[in-house]
C-alpha cells in the first residue's frame, strides 16, 4: 500500500511539472563563475579561474556558451535500431520495486542512454540510466553495464532524489542530471541544458503513458 501511495503522488507531481517548469529555471547573474568537471565527475565552481586550466564553462557576463551535453559519448557506436521496449520487464519491476511510474523510469532510461546499456558519458556515467561510479557504488551496483542491475539503482536514486525534494520533479530530474550540489547552488534548477534535458525527460513520459493507456 505504502508504495502504491508514493508511486501514485509521484504521478501527481509529474502531472503539474511543466506548470512549474519555467517558474523554477534560475536566473542569470552579472558576475562571472567558472565550471570545472572533475576527475571523478563532480561539478565545482568557482569565481576564480584555475591557474593552467580552461574552465569546462564559464557563467554569466554576458556568456554565449552552453553548457555541453552531459551523454555524448559511448563505449560502442549507438544502435539506430535498438528497441525501446527491450527493457520494460526489467522497467515494471524496478517501478514496483520503487514506486516510480514506469513511464518516468523509461524516459528516463531514453534521454540517457537512447536505451544503450554500454553508454559512457565524458564525465564518466556509464549504461542505461547513466550512474556515476561512486553513485552506482553506494547503491550497490557492482556492474553498471548490466541492465539490471543499472535500472534498479538507477529508479532506486531516483526514489531517494523524490524523497529529498518533496515530491518536486524539476528539482529531481534536475539533481539527477547535474547532480543535488549545483541544484543547491543555484536554488533550482542550474542550467539551460538541464532545463531542456526536463522538458524531454516529460515528453517521453506522457508518451510512454499514453501509449500504455491504448
């Protein structure tokens, strides 16, 4: 009963997310921050330019550059033709498992990875749903790359990031995809980039939903 009642308020919070999408983008300011991506694929920033490095962006006076897509890269060339419903057994059971509707976790799933469980982003995030080494180790997912294991640390985190932002899905797909510092930073949501990545992850969600209501 508990977890049909999370999944059913985390249903309800998907259904108002792009009422509140707009309102809950941060504001540009006037002085300059410098964004590195670490080795270890954290985000700093700072307003002082290391010394010997080109900062990966760099945020406000008038900055022209995006931030660069955070999953551009794999370990294999991308599949045109892979499934998008080879997974959804695997799906429906990490969605009662956690309580995530299961149109959320494939979406998910699909603007990760394009449902490539060998993905690697340039950050480090690797398979279906795209966790970062010491995220998948303390969800204790020993293989990343198996998809299985993948999908159910990656609706797990999910839950956990539900959990800690009340039931408010832009903060959730927004620490999800740049991670709870740079949200906390930026008191919402921290990039135009991360911006986009919500408004597809909600596409696909009511896509998935409809079609499951056919």
């Amino acid at each position: 009963m508990r977890s049909a009642a999370r999944k059913t308020n985390l249903q309800t919070a998907l259904a108002r997310l792009v009422v509140v999408l707009v309102a809950c983008t941060a504001g540009s300011g006037s002085a300059q921050i410098y964004q590195y991506v670490n080795d270890d694929g954290t985000l700093e920033f700072t307003t002082r330019p290391r010394a010997g490095r080109t900062a990966d962006r760099v945020i406000g006076a008038g900055e022209q550059r995006q931030e660069p897509p955070r999953y551009r890269t794999s370990r294999t060339n991308p599949n045109p033709n892979a499934q998008h419903d080879a997974f959804d057994g695997l799906i429906r059971e990490a969605a009662n498992a956690y309580g995530v509707p299961f149109a959320f976790i494939k979406a998910v799933i699909r603007v990760e990875s394009a449902f490539d469980p060998h993905a690697v982003s340039h950050a480090g995030a690797m398979g279906l749903m795209q966790l970062m080494p010491r995220t998948a180790e303390s969800l204790n997912c020993a293989d990343p790359f198996d998809p299985r294991q993948n999908i159910m640390a990656g609706t797990q985190y999910l839950r956990i990031l539900t959990d800690r932002y009340n039931g408010d899905m832009n903060l959730t797909l927004a620490a999800y995809n740049a991670g709870s510092g740079a949200v906390a930073r930026a008191g919402g949501i921290p990039f135009e980039n991360t911006r986009r990545y919500i408004e597809r992850v909600y596409q696909y969600y009511h896509e998935y939903l409809n079609a499951g209501r056919n």
